[in-house]
C-alpha cells in the first residue's frame, strides 16, 4: 500500500492517506504509519519544514482463516522520488 505521509516542522507525522493498493489494507497501512513513527523535522536552507512523501507498506497474509490479525513486514521510503517540502503550516 503507498501512503503519502505529511510531516510537521517537529517531525510528527500529522497526515496520512493511502493512495494505491488493495482497498482492504489501505486503513491499516495509514494507522501504522501514523502510529509507528516520529522523524526529525526536514530542513530547507537550515529551517524546519513541512514535507510530504510517499511510503510504501507491505503486509504479510495469512492463507489459514483462524488467523485475524495483519502482519506489517516491510515499510520502504521512496528515497530516489523527490518529496515536497513547504514553509505552510499543514491541515490537521
């Protein structure tokens, strides 16, 4: 699932919204993403910015149906596609 993900100028993570991958996986990918990381604020000319980018996760699936739960089992930042950054306040 790609999410694109919105970071604060403290590095919180403040948006998340998955953008391709199964409909069934998307809501999972963005409550991981929101919930399992914190980075440090991205600089632009030596201050603190908004940036956004995408982030891919993966699930592991479990073919046994008494199995209920999701395994995350890879997260992959998109380090070669440019991300955007802003001196805006971001919409929470």
């Amino acid at each position: 699932v790609v999410v694109m993900v919105t970071v604060d100028r403290k590095g919180k993570i403040c948006e998340a919204k998955a953008k391709a991958g199964p409909t069934e996986l998307r809501d999972a990918a963005e409550k991981v993403v929101k919930t399992s990381w914190r980075y440090r604020p991205f600089l632009l000319d030596g201050k603190p910015v908004v940036a956004q980018f995408p982030v891919t996760v993966n699930f592991l699936l479990s073919a046994d149906k008494d199995v209920k739960t999701l395994e995350v089992t890879e997260v992959f930042h998109f380090n070669s596609s440019p991300f955007q950054v802003s001196s805006e306040t971001p919409r929470t």
